[in-house]
C-alpha cells in the first residue's frame, strides 16, 4: 500500500474527522468560557474583593519596584524578582468553570441516555413467531 493512500484512508477515517471536529468546537468553547470568566464572573469576584484585574497581582521578592507597578514595567526593572501570582489565579479560575461547564453538561447527557434506556426496558419486547404458534396450540389444545 503506498504512503499516500493510507494516509488518505486514515485521514478520512471517522475517528479523525470526530476529532477535528472535537478540536475545532472545543476552541470555540474555550473562547466562550474565556469571555464568561474575564467578562461576567472576573468583574463579579473583582467587586467583592476590590481587585479588579488579577494578573498585576504580584510579590516582589527581590528589587527596588514602587507599590502600583503593573506587572509588565515592575518585571522590566533590572535585578528584580518577581512572584506574578495574578494570572495563575485567573487560570484557575478558568479551569474550575470550564470543568464545571463541562460536569453539567455531561450530566445533562447521562441523564437523557438514562431516561431512553428505561423508555427501551420498560418495552417487553414483542413474542416471536414460535411463541405466538406455542399459544394457539396451547390455547386449541384447552379449548377441546
């Protein structure tokens, strides 16, 4: 088999579509949780707790930076350290929702399989041929 054919024939297997597919809505999802957190939640927890961006949170562990530095010029300052806290926070926070976004709606999915599985067990299935003729036999053999 040459190289080009069974890359054609795996390249268009349905797995790899599926994937692609997988790919292409999950980049699609990630920028909607993105916006969920940094434009509906991230305002919300700033109001609460005054802060209103957490990636200029930051420690300086060593080096002359004044207090109200952002993030970007304190890391320009020559010789010092710093501990940026602030965006792994905001990452966190991410991941927590888009796990929980992504709970909910398997749950949602296992629940509706559930129900259409006991809507197909709670069906009897129908008697087949054989057992309908043992009936009638059973039920002429009485009868006489």
């Amino acid at each position: 088999m040459g190289f080009v054919k069974e890359f054609k024939e795996f390249a268009v297997k349905g797995n790899v579509m599926d994937l692609a597919v997988g790919v292409i809505i999950g980049g699609a999802f990630g920028k909607i949780i993105d916006s969920v957190v940094n434009d509906l939640v991230m305002p919300l927890v700033a109001a609460i707790i005054g802060k209103p961006d957490f990636s200029n949170m930051y420690y300086v562990l060593k080096g002359n930076v004044n207090a109200g530095t952002a993030l970007a010029d304190a890391r320009k300052v020559e010789g010092a350290v710093i501990f940026a806290y602030g965006n792994f926070i905001t990452v966190a926070i991410n991941f927590l929702l888009l796990a929980l976004v992504i709970f909910m709606m398997v749950k949602a999915i296992n629940a509706m399989k559930r129900k259409e599985e006991e809507k197909v067990a709670a069906a009897p299935p129908a008697p087949s041929n054989e057992e309908v003729l043992l009936s009638e036999i059973r039920d002429l053999l009485k009868n006489k």
